[in-house]
C-alpha cells in the first residue's frame, strides 16, 4: 500500500470573506493532485478542522464547496469534541480516503492529538494508505518538525517570534509554509541552526506530493497576484556552519525523495 503526503504551504480555497467577496481559489491543482491520488472517481473526504477549533464549521463548508459541489466527492467531517469517542473515530478513519486538515494554530493542534491519542491513530491512516494533507498547519503536521506562527495567534502580537514544534514524524524533515511572508525564511534558518534536519520550504501556492520514497512539486498558476511566483526550497546547515538553501526544480516526473533530505 503507497503511503501519500501532500503538503501545502498556502493559498486561498474560494472561501467566503467576511465582506462577502469571494476569495480566488488557487489551491486548485493540489485539490485534484489529492483525489487522483486515491484512485478512486468519487473519493471520501474528511476534514479536520483541529488547528483552528473557533471556525471548523465555516472551514468545513468551504471545503464542501470544494470537494463535494466541485468533484463529487462524498465530505464528512471529525470535530475535535469528538477525537474522545473512539467508536465514532474509528468509523470515519476507517471510511476516509482523503483525511485533510486545515490551518491554523499547528502547536495545539499537535498536543490535541498527542493528548487524545489520534496521533497514533493518524501514523497508522498513513500506513494503511490514506492520502495525508492539509495547508499551512495540515502542512506541517505531517512531518518531523515545523515552523510555526503559534506565538501570534495566541497573543494576538504579529512580531511574537515563529517557534519550533514537533509534529508526527511521518517524514524526517522540518517543515516551513508560506515562506514567502515577512520573516519565515529568517525564522527558518534560526530555528535550524542546531538541527541535524532538512527544512523544506512551502511558499503560498505551492505544495510538496510525497509517495512512498518519492516526490514532486505542485505550483498554482491561478494566483491572486500575477507578479507573484510561487516556490518551493530546501534548506541546512552544513558541518562548516554554513547555511545553504536553494529552489527545489519542477518537474513533471516524480523523484527520490532522499535527493532532497541528504
């Protein structure tokens, strides 16, 4: 069974803003990348609406909009009031072939899951084949580590410093989404100094697709701004101190995933 990661660093969805514009869908490639790759016509999608509790129903409809009135898949979602009522996980789990989280706050959602004991129950979704992914905190969860702008939701303060979390491990690496905002590509490299780990780095718009030990990039072309150019980069420190990063090319045949983590 090929185990599926998708991760994407950002980008808006179509949601409905709260002056009733509309917002542009860019995450549009990623969104049939997803369901290509359970194989299935009409594929079960489940949200997970854990990293950001006060707007899940809102997050979910978007959602519906998307994967049920767009592609005809069937959406149903887990609340995180319910990540205690094993019967009712385990029947959604079990039912899912697209298990997605949104954004938000990645360091709650993460000790939501350890505390409940749904991280173990993710680990084991992946194994058992399931398409893992999400944006932006549904990005990072899936990996060793992550950058993470929880110190700003929490406070409220958009000079609080980004901080380091430790996620589900599912791919050694360190995880930075929309790099291309003011001071993530800073924050990455600070962070990292006295990691031995690779950060991949996920601009808006862009999304990693890890099969098995294989990868590829996912780029959106409908972006809201047309000067923009989204990306995606690697990052380390090396032995010598040395702080190294570059683009990850697009192409369109997958490679080895180890290319990049070396």
């Amino acid at each position: 069974m090929s185990k599926k990661i998708v991760a994407i660093g950002g980008g808006h969805n179509g949601r409905i803003r709260e002056d009733g514009t509309k917002a542009p869908y860019e995450t549009g490639p990623m969104d049939l990348e997803i369901i290509r790759l359970t194989e299935k016509q009409n594929p079960n999608f489940l949200f997970l609406g854990h990293a950001g509790l006060e707007y899940e129903d809102s997050y979910f409809e978007t959602m519906v909009r998307i994967y049920k009135d767009m592609y005809s898949c069937e959406c149903k979602m887990l609340k995180a009031i319910d990540l205690t009522n094993t019967e009712k996980v385990n029947e959604l789990i079990s039912w899912a072939d697209i298990i997605y989280e949104g954004g938000g706050n990645t360091k709650t959602m993460i000790e939501l899951w350890v505390k409940t004991g749904f991280d173990k129950i993710l680990k084991q979704a992946y194994e058992d084949g399931k398409v893992m992914c999400g944006v932006s905190a549904g990005a990072n969860c899936w990996f060793k580590a992550c950058s993470s702008d929880a110190l700003q939701i929490e406070t409220g303060d958009p000079n609080a410093p980004l901080i380091k979390v430790e996620c589900l491990g599912l791919i050694n690496a360190f995880v930075t989404p929309h790099c291309d905002e003011n001071g993530r590509f800073i924050a990455t490299r600070d962070l990292l100094k006295d990691e031995n780990i690779v950060a991949i780095l996920l601009s808006n718009c862009a999304a990693i697709e890890i099969v098995d030990d294989k990868y590829k990039i996912i780029l959106s072309e409908l972006v809201e701004d047309p000067e923009f150019l989204p990306y995606v980069q690697r990052a380390f420190w090396t032995s010598s101190n040395s702080y190294n990063w570059k683009n990850i090319k697009v192409t369109e045949e997958f490679k080895k995933l180890s290319e990049i983590l070396l």
